[in-house]
C-alpha cells in the first residue's frame, strides 16, 4: 500500500450532500459506559480521500473500501497468500497469459444488481478505457503500477497496458487475457483497486467523469457518496466536517454476515488524543498505536495486535531537485551519515528492523549479500569532499499530520536523520508539510524537493509489490533515468518460473543498493488496539483486517 499521493478536492455537490447525512451518528452512543454491542467506532489517523478504490493510494481510503467492496481474489485473513474472493478458483492457460476465473453465483451488489462475468467485464474496461485525467498517475495510481497503460495512452510516457481484454464466457466464467507473463498475477488483483463495482452504480452516478485538472482533482459524486459493492458492509454517511465516515452491515451479504450493525472510522489525527478516546471509551479501537504506548496499553487490558513488519521506510533522494545528489558518492555519503540503527531503536516498537533491502526478509528474493552502508561519520566526510559537495546543502521534506505503519513520528525520525546530516557536514533546510495533498504532491511529483521520508506495506507477498513499484520505471520521485535497470525488472517481471524469478529480485536487489536511489530505512511491526470486549479481529500485515468479524464480548 502506497504512500497516498492524490490530489484531492471532493466536488461541492459532493460535499453538499454528505453534509446531510449522519452528524447525530458520528459518535458512538456509550454515555452509560456500556458496551453497545452494534455499533464501533475506530479511530484512524487521516481522512479518506475518496471512496472509489479505483482512484485510491492511500490507507485509510483502502480500509474503507476494504469493507465495503470485493475482489475476485483476496489475501488469506490474517496473510499474505491469494484466495477466494467473488471468484471461487482461477487457472492459466498454457501460455500463461489468460486466466479463467470462476465466479461466485448468487452475489448481489449493495443497489441489488447481480455480480456476473458482464459485471466484471464492465469494471475492466473502465479501468482500460480510461481517457483524460484518468490517466493520470495521481489518479490511477495502482492501475498503472499494475498494468502499466491503458487502451490508448495519452502520455508518451505510459507503457503498453499489461491487461488486454475481458470476456465474459457464461454469467459465472470471465476470461482476463495479458499481454504477456507477469509476476503480478493474479496476486495484484488482491488489490481493492481492483475492487468489482455495480455497473448500474457506475452509469448512475456517472463514476468516471474525473473532472478538475492534474493540480486540483476533482472526483465524480460517485467516488465520494455513492460507492456501491458487494461486501458485508454498505456506504451509509461521510460527515466530512466532523471527520466521521458510517458504514452499515449489508444483511444481504452472500457470506457470513457482519456481526456489527454499524462501522464508524473517525479521524483523529493526534496520537494520544486516540490512545485518550480509547481508554475514555469515544472510541473502541485504533490503528498505529505509539510504540511506547503498546506494554501500557495491553497491561490496561486492551487487545493490542501486531502486525509482521511487512513495510519499509526509506529516505527518497530527487536526482532531479538537487544535481549533486545525481552524484553516486553524495548518495553514499548520505547513506553512511544515518545512524539507521540509532533510529530503530529509539523511535520503533520491539521488532523492527534496519533495513538492508527495498523489502523486508520475509519476501522470497530478498538478498543477504549487497552493498551495505554502515554508519561512518568520517567515510560521508570524505565521500562529499570526493564528490566537491563539502558545502552541501538539501531541502529536507517531512510530513505533519499523519503516523503510518512504517512511521511513527515524522518529525522525531526528521529530528534524529537531519542530526545525523549536519554531522556528515551536510546543511539540512527542513520543509515540513501537511501530509495531504502538500507533503504528497511535493515529493511525488516536479523537481521542488531533494530528500523526503516515504514508506510503503505491502500489498501481496511479492518483491515485485515493493521493488518494482518503486523503480521500474521513471518517477518524479527519484528523478533518475535507467533503462538498464528498467529492463532488468521487466526481465524479472515476464519470468514464468517462480524459483527464477526469485533469484533475479535477488540481482535486482543487489543492482538497486549498488545504485542507491535512496536509503532503506528500517521495517516496523505496527500495532493496532481494539476494546477490551472487542473480539473476533486478526492483524493483518497487509493492513487488510476485517472488521465483519468484530463483535464485543457480552
């Protein structure tokens, strides 16, 4: 799951006619510190910023959709491994570029449409047959990381769309045909990008009509009060003035029904003001507990979860913003000045890690053997002075307003990293930015900025969901061209064989630490907190809990 980068403006109608809705609702009715066994409240760290997954990036709009759509395949609860989702089985022809999924019968979507292989057809082909500012990064982000482009692409730049054609064979058999072998599937389509939409929903409301422009983002009524699926839970009110988003069991849902009633995510961005409204009983849970906040919790008697460290934190470094850092030798020099392990230890909960790779050692392909950049004080001095950077100055962007699981606090990692830059002899010029949409935009795109922190869970057990999201192509982020490096994750990516394909995520870990585009961090064990009558939820380290399962203990 990406760093969300969207820039977002909700439409005025949009806003108009969520403002109606659900303002008594927005907080749990617990007066008499009582459980109210219907309802939960959640505490979560940011806003959504649009509820059709199909143009989401961010988190807490995937929690959301998480709950409210399905895909045709999905993570195993509580893992990593594909299964069963409105497909109940998949196979690949002998090519291996066209998968037959056998579909669910029975399954209706929230307006009552039935789900069949024309309904997944529809959504394929919108995604396809994107024009205009769909096809723009900060739109279809995960469709394009995914499938590359699109039917015609707009933009030079796009690649050739991995996806080529959708065919309903019978109302419960879809054919999905690719351009070619890929690592990605079917695995990605776990994603909620990929979520399966009611297409009567998406006439209606007319849920592809992007309008705005590339700087101000303005989406259909459809992605921000309408989003319609078939999950075990249904879109009731987004009171976006009270940061307060009300979801409502689906009672017609074709599995085990959702034990709550009643699903709120309410924002509050502030740490401590969630761990308050926890043990005040406002709200029954949150995510990206505190590190120092965990053994108190649980010994107040609160479940707290933890997830695997199935995430990275990594300092970005913009070839493009400053041209020293185009200079391999100031990119080492930067590596070797963060005391990386001083980091771990002061600022992350019990297990985590520093990071020696772009993912963690959990992920098949993950390589013991590259290039390592110890802390060294005096080697960063003589690498800069090698480079004639000794005079060194960078604009150093970190966000405000957010936790994510790969960072806890932006500002206490800013502190310790931009310390240890000065050490090096490095001038920090610290830019902090609220994280939605100015830190976004302003690391993820133009050349304004030079070392951003940015992280990233990942999405299914694949290397590629990490690696290749990152560099296998040119991004405004890094701001460098390599066409060998490009092509040596296409290599990787058309390979069939999966024993093969791990060994070349291997080379291209090694490639990528020899090349230093940045510098991996450190992986962190998120924790998430529920009541202490909440029950029924397991961590996931996809952030992918399902919360249908909750219920509160009588």
């Amino acid at each position: 799951m990406r760093a969300s980068r969207p820039k977002v403006a909700v439409a005025a109608v949009a806003v108009a006619a969520l403002a109606v809705s659900g303002c008594a609702e927005s907080d749990r009715d617990d007066s008499s510190g009582d459980s109210n066994n219907d309802t939960l409240v959640f505490g979560v760290a940011g806003d959504p910023k649009v509820l059709d997954p199909s143009f989401a990036s961010d988190g807490e709009s995937l929690r959301v959709s998480r709950q409210i759509f399905e895909t045709l395949v999905r993570p195993e609860e509580g893992g990593t491994k594909v299964s069963p989702g409105l497909a109940e089985s998949w196979t690949p022809d002998a090519a291996g570029t066209t998968w037959t999924f056998k579909l669910r019968s029975g399954v209706k979507f929230h307006d009552g449409t039935d789900f069949d292989a024309e309904a997944v057809c529809v959504n394929f082909n919108r995604w396809y047959n994107a024009t205009g500012l769909m096809q723009s990064p900060d739109v279809t982000a995960y469709w394009q990381d995914v499938m590359g482009g699109f039917a015609q692409n707009e933009d030079e730049a796009l690649q050739e769309s991995l996806f080529k054609s959708c065919t309903a064979k019978d109302a419960t058999t879809v054919d999905l045909a690719f351009t070619r072998v890929s690592s990605k599937i079917p695995a990605a389509l776990m994603l909620p990008s990929f979520s399966i939409h009611s297409p009567t929903a998406l006439e209606e409301y007319d849920a592809s009509n992007v309008g705005g422009t590339a700087e101000d983002v303005k989406y259909p009524e459809y992605a921000t009060a309408h989003p319609t699926g078939t999950g075990p839970f249904k879109f009731k009110s987004w009171d976006i003035a009270n940061k307060s988003l009300t979801i409502e069991r689906n009672d017609d849902y074709w599995g085990d029904k959702a034990k709550l009633k009643t699903l709120i995510f309410k924002t509050i961005s502030d740490e401590n003001a969630r761990k308050q409204a926890l043990r005040s009983g406002d709200i029954q849970g949150y995510d990206l507990v505190g590190p120092a906040d965990v053994e108190p919790l649980k010994s107040e008697g609160f479940n707290v979860l933890t997830r695997p460290a199935f995430n990275i934190l990594y300092l970005g470094m913009n070839q493009k913003g400053n041209p020293k850092l185009a200079d391999l030798k100031v990119r080492q020099a930067i590596a070797h000045a963060i005391n990386r392990q001083a980091l771990v230890d002061s600022k992350l909960p019990p297990g985590g890690k520093v990071a020696m790779n772009f993912f963690p050692d959990t992920v098949e392909g993950w390589n013991g053997d590259v290039t390592t950049y110890d802390y060294d004080v005096d080697k960063a001095k003589q690498l800069l002075a090698e480079a004639g950077a000794a005079d060194l100055t960078l604009r150093f962007h970190y966000p405000t307003e957010v936790t994510r699981p790969y960072m806890p606090n932006p500002k206490d990692l800013f502190e310790l990293v931009s310390a240890d830059l000065q050490a090096a002899g490095i001038t920090v010029e610290p830019i902090p930015l609220k994280w939605s949409p100015d830190y976004l935009n302003a690391t993820t795109s133009g050349s304004e900025h030079d070392l951003h922190f940015l992280g990233w869970t990942g999405d299914y057990g694949d290397g590629y969901n990490f690696i290749g999201t990152f560099f296998d192509r040119q991004k405004d982020e890094w701001g460098f061209n390599n066409p060998e490096l490009f092509a040596q994750f296409k290599d990787a990516d058309t390979t069939a064989d999966p024993a093969s394909r791990v060994e070349k995520y291997k080379g291209l870990n090694k490639t990528i630490m020899d090349f230093l585009p940045g510098v991996p961090i450190s992986h962190s064990p998120p924790a998430i907190v529920f009541g202490k009558d909440v029950t029924g939820i397991k961590a996931s380290p996809l952030t992918d809990e399902r919360y249908a399962n909750a219920e509160f203990k009588s």
